[in-house]
C-alpha cells in the first residue's frame, strides 16, 4: 500500500487494477507504427517503432491520476525519456517560434492534447512502452503511449503518433470537445472548463426539462424540480443536480461523468449504459433507479469520511438494478457498501 497522499476528491484504485478510459484501439493499424516530431523545429524527425525500441530505456514511479476521480500511485513505467528525442546532443530541436507542444494519437478521431513548452521541460514527460513491467496492452495505449507527471491523465496520450511544436496554443480533442480543463492539474481540481451556456440560455433548458442530446457540461440544475426530466444521450460532464428532484428522469446512454448528484431524488430513473465515471451520489435515492450497464468507475455512493455519513450514504435497496459488471468497476470500498445496501434489504 502506497503512502502517497491523493489529491482532492480521488479515490484509491485497488493495486492490481488499471481501469480503461476512453477508446480501446487505434484507428489504422495496417502501416508501420512511427513517431513524428514536426512544427516549428529545425528539421522534422520520423522515429520508427524498432528506433524507439532501441534507444536507452529508463524506469520510472509515476502517480497516475484520472479525471474521472481515480487514483493509482506509483506505478512504474518504463520507455525512452522525451528529452531525449527532443534533443541532437545538447541543442535542442525546436525554434524560437514554439511556445506549446501538442501530442496527436493514432485514433480515429485523432485524439490530442498539449503543453505549454516550458511546463513540458518542467514535468519531463515519456514515451512509454512498458506498465509494472509488462508491455503496454492496446487497450492502454500500446505500443507507445506519452507519460506525463503531475498531470490528469488524458494529458498523457495513448498511441501516440505526432509531437508537434506550436507558435500558439491550439487546443486538443479533450479540451475543445469533451470540454476538460487545459491546466489539468489534479491538486487544484482543473477537470473541467467553463459552462457553455449563460445563467439564461440554461435557465430556458431547465424549464424546459429536455436536456436529450445536447452538450450541457457544467450547468447548474441544483435544487430544482426536474421529474420526468429527458436527458437521454446528453452531455452533462460535471453538471451539478445536487439535491433536485429526478424522479423518473430518464438519463439513459448520457455523459454523466464527474457530475453532482448528492441528495438527488433519483427515484425511478433510468441511468441505464449511461457514464457516470467519477459521479458523486452519495446520498441519493436510487430506489427502483436503473443502472444497468452505466460505467461507475470512480463513482461514489458514500462519503466514507463525512460528519454524519448517514446523510451522505445513497439509498440502495432490492430495486436498485445494477449488473456484475458495473459494479466491478466500483473501488473496494463502494462496492461493498452498494452489496452490503442491497443484501440489507434482501
């Protein structure tokens, strides 16, 4: 068991675990893997797999923290540090021009992100090749995939393809599209950027009450009336509906991810296949709630350090429909106190 402490609101991922976030698979896989370094540098550089391969190797501990609040500390990570191909002896590759360095995987929709370049030469990232000692699985990014420390983890590309030196920030696909804070730093909880709507655009919506498949990330719905509220197919990562009425709202196949739900009335409604990744419902009523098939990992149903956890303990009984799979997702501790819910009120 690592001491390392956690930031803010993460939950400690069981140690043979290492959950699997986003696509599971590059896109073409057909042509020789390669890593390009091109932009605003002196030459442009074409690295195949079996050069990477060959270079020198080092080992590293590194804690890995997901947006969607798990925490997995000091996993050791083996692969070629960047700075060493960034580098022709001790001149460095890019020009005066580049002020941010983007990182484009090998995926259908060409998955980015990117650094300012003096945070990247501070936080040392890598090209990993290897997790605790095995090689990278696809699913997790291999055969190579970008490291990078002190950061949220979507900052640290799965198969990576291209480094590419900017004279301007451009934003990535998680942070234009899925709307992820371009910081990312987990000690001062940069998940996720601004609302997209004003106070008024989203006042219309709410009264509204058909949130269905629209992109909604961040609005406010505390404390509201929102029975038989559509939300299906909606993007609604970190919205907050603290203490709303949901009472048979229906939610099915929504991104949930990072959402409040503390104390909601969640009482008949279908959260079936929807992603509540790092979801808060602790203290929620999910009697008769359908969660079949919804993504849970870093989900919270109790707050196990709370004043009066009592009040902060979702309310789980015989109707609350999960499947094995969902739950597995769970932290240990969720996950027992979901099964213990259920079995109390067998």
């Amino acid at each position: 068991m690592t001491n390392n402490p956690l930031p803010p609101n993460q939950q400690l991922v069981r140690g043979d675990r290492w959950p699997v976030v986003g696509e599971r698979h590059p896109g073409e896989t057909d042509s020789p893997w390669t890593l390009e370094i091109c932009g605003c540098v002196h030459r442009s550089l074409t690295f195949s797999l079996d050069l990477i391969l060959a270079m020198p190797h080092v080992t590293r501990q590194i804690d890995v923290h997901c947006v969607t609040r798990w925490s997995k500390p000091a996993m050791t990570f083996t692969g070629v540090q960047l700075h060493d191909l960034l580098h022709d002896g001790d001149t460095p590759l890019w020009t005066d021009k580049a002020k941010v360095v983007s990182f484009v995987a090998r995926s259908e929709r060409n998955h980015s992100t990117s650094l300012l370049l003096n945070e990247m030469l501070d936080l040392d990232p890598m090209i990993a090749l290897q997790a605790d000692g095995s090689p990278l699985a696809t699913e997790h990014g291999g055969p190579i995939r970008m490291v990078v420390p002190g950061k949220y983890f979507y900052k640290s590309v799965k198969w990576v393809r291209r480094i590419e030196f900017l004279s301007e920030e451009r934003l990535g696909y998680w942070e234009s599209e899925a709307g992820y804070h371009n910081g990312a730093d987990p000690w001062r909880e940069e998940r996720y950027m601004a609302p997209t709507l004003t106070k008024q655009e989203a006042l219309r919506v709410i009264e509204a009450r058909d949130f269905s498949g629209r992109d909604l990330r961040s609005i406010n719905a505390a404390h509201r009336d929102l029975t038989k509220l559509n939300a299906s197919e909606a993007l609604l990562r970190h919205a907050d509906f603290r203490s709303s009425n949901l009472q048979d709202a229906n939610f099915r196949g929504a991104n949930l991810s990072n959402a409040n739900l503390q104390l909601a009335d969640l009482r008949g409604a279908c959260l079936a296949n929807a992603d509540l990744e790092g979801a808060d419902l602790s203290g929620a009523d999910l009697r008769g709630c359908d969660l079949r098939g919804a993504s849970l990992f870093g989900a919270s149903f109790y707050q196990p350090d709370s004043n009066d956890a009592s009040k902060l303990s979702a309310v789980i009984d015989h109707t609350t429909q999960f499947d094995v799979a969902s739950l597995d997702a769970l932290v240990e501790q969720q996950k027992a106190y979901v099964l213990n819910a259920i079995e109390s009120d067998s």
